[in-house]
C-alpha cells in the first residue's frame, strides 16, 4: 500500500520508492486547486514507484488522468522521472526552472558516449587515477541510451520564473529560486496560512535544498557546454540564506519528513559548510589534485570502503568546495601544475 500522509489544507503527500537507492524515497506533494490536483515532482522512473504513485492518488480520492500540472523542484531523476508518464496519461503541463530545463534539453540531445567522454575528461583533469577512469571508457564503448535511466528525461511545458506566482487556480504557490544542488533548483513557497496555525510564514517545499537530517550533495554543475565559472556552493550558500529569511512556519521537503525552525536548520547546514572549508584550508597548506583532496576529507566512511559512483560525486563536491575558497581568495591553483593542484594562501 501507498503511504500516504494528509499534511491539511488540501496538501498531501505520496512516499515514492527509489529503487536500490539508500535514500529510500522521494515525497511527492498533491496541492488541490480549482482546476484539479497539481504534484510536485512524480518520482523516480521505474514500474513499481508508478505504480505507488497512482496507489497514493487513489488513495487520495483522485488519479494520475485528474492531474492538472506538475511542478518540479529540479530535474534529477528522483524528482522529474516519472513527470513525462504523468503528462501522457493526464494531458497535465510540466513547470521547470530555465536552467534545469535546458539541462533536461541537453540530457536529451547529446549522446551518452558525449557524457562518459566529458566525465573521463574532467576526472583526469581532477586527478584521478587510471582505475577509475578505466570503467567509465568501458561504458563508453557499451552504452545504449534505452538501457541508461535519466538519458531521455521530459521536456517541460512552462518554465518556473522565480519570484512569481505559479498558475495554481484558487492557491498562492510562489517560486523561490535556490540554486546551489541544481542550477535551476526552485523551492515553492505555499503563501497561506499554516492548517494548524503554527507561527511563520506559510508552508515551503523545499525539493533537495532544504532536508531534515542530511546534507544535499553539492558538486560543479556538470554541462559539458558550459565553460562558465561557476561557484556552486555560494550559490547554495546564497540561497540557504534567502530561505531561512523566509521562515515558513513548516518545511516539507522531497525526503525524509516535514520539520518546523527552518532558519535553525538553516543555521546548521551553514555551520556545517563552513567548518568543512576551514578543515579543507588546513589540508591545503600542501597543493593537491581535487582527487587528493577528496581522499583526505572526511565523509560518512573510510575513502577506501567508499563505493565507485560514490567517489565520483565526492570528488565533485570537494571541487565544489576548492572553488568557493578561489572565489574568497583563501586558495589558488598552483601555476604550471598539471592535473592542477591547489593551495591555501
Ligand atoms: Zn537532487
Ligand atoms: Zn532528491
């Protein structure tokens, strides 16, 4: 059976199963409006977490043909895979950050050799060694888009203008723009009063950016046409700020479970950044390659028991954290090193 949870106010929420993925589930909120239920994200696409989400609507008085739109927080396939069938089977739009949409564009033009070829590069160029990069020329060689899931995402109808309100019939959804895991992560603010009438400003869905007990992953945001500079971990930084000035009364985000003292959580994931800079700064006082680095940082275990993918995205995420201290001034690549080291200053 679905697991389905009545939040009030005409807002529920649907526990869709991420298959053979340690993070279990992603929340799928169904908003009433006027014109039918609008959800926001679909969930991972696979056949048994469609098959709990119409469960859930069922469950919840209506069905996956009722659905009016689909708004997504960004375009990871935890969130927006299965948007493409909840379209075809209603007729629903789908609503998207610009930035997340082109990523989705992409996703669907280039092929998957382009991917693994960008990533080999880009690994080789952090320093990896040799045994890492072997697997990814492997699965350049044998990749079929119809086999890998997330190649052939949803193009969406409408885009998400940050700052405005969506076209919800009889509700205020307004879309706060928070880049940072995504570059066109949104989170939705619900401008109502709370059902239970706890103190704050309405409710927010906060997609990945906001989570009760863990830390979304930060990494470059990784296009293999974009030659743009970007400083990811400020822009989460950034808009970690903007949503605990909001101070919604209760948070509910796309993992875990709801949670109230937004801004104290706020708090903590901007403690928790900040901590893990200055260690960085200290490891630091000798250049090393973002891989060198990755492998001396600390992370839920020992880097030699962390899995292959998984080393791949904290490799990301120390990158992510080298180049917001270049950006502060506090570190710099090392002329003429090659892959480039980096080194406090
Ligand atoms: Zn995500
Ligand atoms: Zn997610």
């Amino acid at each position: 059976m679905a697991q389905v949870t009545d939040h009030g106010g005409g807002v529920r929420s649907i526990s869709v199963p991420i298959p053979d993925n340690p993070l279990g589930h992603t929340l799928v909120y169904v908003v009433d409006t006027d014109r039918g239920p609008v959800l926001i994200d679909t969930g991972w696409d696979d056949p048994a977490s469609w098959d709990t989400l119409a469960e859930g609507l069922a469950a919840c008085g209506t069905s996956v043909s009722e659905i009016h739109g689909v708004v997504i927080t960004h375009h990871h396939p935890d969130h927006h895979g299965l948007s493409g069938q909840v379209r075809e089977a209603s007729g629903a739009w789908i609503a998207m950050h610009a930035a997340d949409a082109s990523i989705v564009r992409r996703t669907r033009e280039n092929r998957p050799e382009r991917w693994f070829a960008y990533m080999a590069a880009k690994l080789t160029a952090s320093g990896a060694p040799e045994e890492h990069l072997a697997p990814l020329r492997d699965a350049r060689k044998s990749a079929r888009p119809s086999t890998l899931p997330g190649f052939s995402p949803a193009l969406p109808d409408r885009e998400i203008v940050p700052g405005e309100l969506l076209a919800l019939p009889g509700r205020r959804l307004r879309a706060i723009w928070t880049p940072g895991h995504t570059p066109g992560h949104v989170c939705l603010h619900l401008e109502e009063d709370h059902p239970a009438r706890l103190p704050g400003h309405g409710r927010l869905f906060s997609g990945d950016h906001l989570l009760p007990r863990i830390t979304p992953h930060i990494g470059l945001y990784e296009d293999p046409d974009d030659v743009t500079v970007t400083d990811p971990l400020g822009d989460y930084l950034d808009s970690l700020e903007r949503v605990g000035r909001l101070g919604p009364a209760e948070v509910l985000p796309a993992h875990q479970h709801t949670f109230t003292e937004a801004p104290s959580r706020v708090r903590e994931l901007l403690a928790h950044h900040e901590e893990r800079l200055t260690g960085l700064l200290i490891l630091l006082s000798t250049p090393l390659t973002p891989w060198q680095l990755a492998e001396r940082m600390e992370w839920n275990r020992p880097w030699d028991q962390i899995p292959y993918g998984s080393r791949t995205i904290a490799v990301s995420e120390a990158e992510a954290h080298v180049r917001r201290l270049v950006k502060l001034g506090r570190a710099e690549a090392v002329t003429g090193s090659d892959p480039v080291t980096y080194v406090a200053v």
